[in-house]
C-alpha cells in the first residue's frame, strides 16, 4: 500500500480505516482540546479532526500518530521495522561482485536519486496568498496546550531554513509561541541545525513553516538527520516519490506543494524575545529562555485548509510514535556505525534523551563500556543522559525482563560508570545547562577477565520442549493463551510489541 500523498488522503485512509473521528461540537484550543485530546491518547484512541474549533475559521488535525498502527498506516507498510529494512539496504550497499550485483545496486543507486525533491511551478499550498494586513495567525485554531504556556504554540510545522554559506536546506521542527497576528518566536535550541542556520546568517535569515503535510514529509522534520543530508530526500525514499516543491510568494525559499498552510517570513539576527514557558514533552514546562523572533511577510494556503497540530506533555503523548519511527528507522544506521549493537529501545517514559537500552553481541572484556562511550559519542544520541547495556538474547523491549538482568548481572562498584558530557536543551536536572552527569550501567555476563567468579548458567527451557507444549497446548485446557516466548503478564512492560522477536 502506497503511503498517503498529502493530508488529504491520508485524512481519507484514516477514515475508511475506522481510524479517525470527527468532532462538529464547538470546542476551545485553548486548554480544552488538549484535555480531550490526552485523554484520547492515553486511552488508544483514534486521531481527531475538530471541525468548528472556538474562535479560528479552520479545522484542526490531531492524534493522526497516536498509535503503532497509525505510524504504520502513514508509512504504508505492517511494521516499523519494515522502513528501518528499506533504509538497511541502502546503507549496506558494497562494490558489486557480478552482473546481478551490479543491476541491484543501480536499482538502489535509482532509488535514491529519484528520491530527490521535484521543484514545480504550481502549488495547492498556494490557492491562497496573504500578505500585509491580510496575515492573520488568529484565524488558525493554534492551541495552548497547558495551563502556565503563556500563548497558544505551534507544535507541528516543518520549519525551513538555508545554510547561508552553503545553501543546503535544513528542515526541522520546532515549536512556535504566537506573539501577535504576524509573528511568533522560534525555539531554535542549542543543538539543533535550525540555530546553526540562523548564527551563521550575517543579517537577516528567509524562514518557511509548512503545516498540515502529508505523514511521512511531516515526520521528517523531526527525524535526526545529519546536517548535510535533506529532510525532504528523506522524506522522497521513504515514500516511494519525490516531494513536489514550490517557490515561496515573498522567500527564496521552496516548500512542500501539498502543503496545506505555508508561513512566509524572516529572522532578523539579533531579533529576541523571552519565549516560554512551555508545558513540554519531559512532562514539566520548560522555563522561559531568550529566543529569536520570527516576522511574516505571507501565509499562503489550500481553499479550506486543514490546521495540523499535537500535544506534548507527560508521557505517553502522540509524540511517542514519532520517536518509535526514528528508533527503528534509524537502528540500521547505528548498527553501521557500532556493529556489534543488535537493537536498541528508547522508552517513551525516559522522554526519547534520558534512557537508551542496547544489546550488544559481546566479543572482550569491557565491551559494554566500549558501546556505552560511543552511543555518547553519536549524533543526538549523545546527549542520552543514561545507557544500560545488555547481552544479545535480552529483548530490550521488555523492560522487565531488561530489569531483571540489571538486577541480577550488576555489581554496582564495578558495572556503574559515571561520566559527564552534553545533555539535552530541555533537560531541567542538572545543576549547568546543557552540560551534567551520565551514567552507564553495564548488564552484560561478565567473565573471569572482567574480575569475577565463574559467572554462573542462566535457567532456560529447552527448545524442544517448549516445541513440544506449545503443539500441545490446546490440549491441556488452560485458559489462557500462551504464545512461545511471551510472558503472560508482560503486556505493560512492552510498548505494544512494538519489536516481535
């Protein structure tokens, strides 16, 4: 199934899915939407679309990635993991060895560049074009979210930008308080591409907002990637064809074609306000903080255009399934870089930068230490605050069972590292920002090498029996239903077995 190719559709398939519920009630984006809206997460439910929001002439979307199988939906295919295989064998193209070698890697190598993004002349994002005393982000139901944010935010845009230097696009998202009709701040954090942009810019630097995309170009706005390489690439070799892009009306910038709502504008250096605070996705409201300021000089929109928003807060949010795409999509790329990791888990509760859990293959001694430093040393990953290392047979999903061999396997004077090194913007724990304490926790067997006794056998079920009680099951009466492997009250301690071994 081919993925959605703008919001449109994907509105559509969520429907013919049973995946989506309208709301013709008049409800308020300020506060009141959230409430519902945390509720209907927590709970499983299905996305959202608020047809008459209080006081805004658009409807809003939220809750569209709500759930695994949602994600999954946009993507179009059964499991995330699927994605994650998609980008694999790209990654792991090798010099061919014979003709047959050579005809695939010229098929992956086609792939790839017909991923690039297709500029066009003509755009739906574009039935509509405001400027001046037209430019109104009141008509827009932005929501505040909690009750101490002290503005409605914009939580769900693709924020475009140019290296001034180099002129390679960067594609982000970042949340957007509204200062009036005509200008919000952007919170362009201290490790994020969007500021790097902006600090390299001598005067002023053009910015785009695309909101209300397609599912997959909008998750690439917040997928990790390196600075050189294009979110709406991505975006293109995820979903099987090029993003069509249009001019900007007042930027010399280009933007999603489909896009529902575009906000043209700029960032003039040195331009700041106080922004914050902000109810945010650790669960605690970030303080206020300088920020710079973002000017519209248009808004341009399809005719009867569809406001995409999400809520972040205490976990779990829609914002976890986001996260879960990166964690498996990106798991190949990690494995090219640290090949001895089998899987890794980020769990939802650690907030996506306070806890990674990763099993390795392990070949020496103080090879758990050896993976711990470089997760510290990769990408975003090394802001991780935390990094528990287990052997390859732990399924790090299951976080019992990833307790249970900490529990067991850890001697705390020997297997707890202790370090410093860059922690997340958000962060409130430690005493600098920016900066502070990790901790590794080494889980893995450890032999005489490593200073121990004889490490003793771990208790497992031989296979054949369990082959033996698993086609006999049915037989024995039991009521209750026992698939091989799984633990039968661990149904809390799995992200919806999210990864099935």
């Amino acid at each position: 199934m081919a993925p959605p190719s703008d919001l449109r559709e994907w509105i559509r398939l969520l429907e013919r899915e049973g995946e989506l519920v309208r709301i013709a009630a008049e409800v308020d984006p300020d506060l009141e939407i959230t409430e519902i809206v945390d509720r209907t997460v927590k709970a499983g439910g299905p996305a959202l679309l608020f047809e008459n929001p209080k006081g805004a002439r658009h409807p809003l979307l939220i809750n569209q990635f709500g759930t695994e199988r949602r994600m999954c939906l946009g993507f179009g295919v059964e499991r995330l993991d699927d994605v994650a295989a998609k980008l694999e064998g790209v990654l792991e193209m090798q010099p061919p060895a014979g003709l047959v070698d050579k005809v695939r890697g010229l098929k992956k190598l086609k792939s790839i560049a017909d991923s690039r993004p297709k500029t066009v002349s003509r755009g739906a994002c574009q039935e509509l074009v405001l400027t001046g005393d037209e430019i109104d982000l009141d008509r827009l139901p932005i929501q505040r979210c909690w009750p101490g944010d002290p503005a409605p935010f914009i939580t769900l845009p693709a924020v475009i930008t140019k290296d001034p230097q180099t002129g390679g696009r960067n594609v982000g998202m970042y949340r957007m308080q509204k200062l009036d009709a005509r200008s919000t701040f952007m919170h362009w954090q201290l490790h994020k591409d969007g500021r790097a942009d902006y600090l390299a810019s001598e005067d002023r630097i053009p910015v785009a907002v695309a909101l209300g995309l397609d599912p997959i170009t909008a998750y690439s706005a917040s997928a990790p990637l390196p600075k050189h390489i294009d979110e709406f690439m991505l975006a293109g070799f995820l979903r099987g064809e090029p993003v069509e892009l249009v001019r900007g009306k007042t930027v010399e910038l280009e933007v999603p074609a489909s896009a529902e709502i575009v906000l043209e504008g700029f960032i003039e250096k040195g331009e700041t306000g106080i922004e914050g605070p902000f109810g945010d996705h650790t669960g605690f409201y970030t303080p206020p903080e300088e920020f710079p300021i973002f000017r519209l000089t248009a808004v341009t929109m399809r005719r009867d255009a569809i406001y995409a928003s999400i809520v972040v807060g205490k976990p779990p949010q829609e914002d976890q399934w986001l996260a879960k795409a990166t964690e498996r999509i990106f798991l190949p790329a990690v494995k090219l870089t640290v090949p001895e990791i089998v899987d890794y888990d980020l769990p939802v509760a650690g907030t996506f930068h306070n806890c990674v859990i990763v099993s390795i293959r392990k070949a020496f001694p103080g090879h758990g230490r050896k993976v711990m430093h470089a997760i510290w040393g990769l990408g975003m990953l090394s802001l991780s605050k935390s990094v528990v290392i287990v052997d390859a047979h732990v399924n790090v999903h299951d976080y019992e069972e990833v307790f249970f061999h900490v529990c067991a396997n850890v001697d705390p004077k020997r297997d707890l590292v202790l370090t410093e090194g860059p922690l997340d913007h958000l962060d409130h724990a430690p005493t600098l920002q920016f900066f502070g304490g990790k901790l590794g926790i080494d889980a893995t067997a450890k032999g005489p090498a490593e200073g121990t006794r004889e490490w003793p056998e771990e208790i497992e079920m031989s296979a054949e029996v369990k082959a033996l009680v698993d086609r006999r099951w049915a037989e024995y009466g039991i009521p209750v239903h026992s698939p091989a492997g799984v633990v039968q009250n661990g149904a809390g301690k799995r992200l919806r077995q999210l990864v099935r071994r």
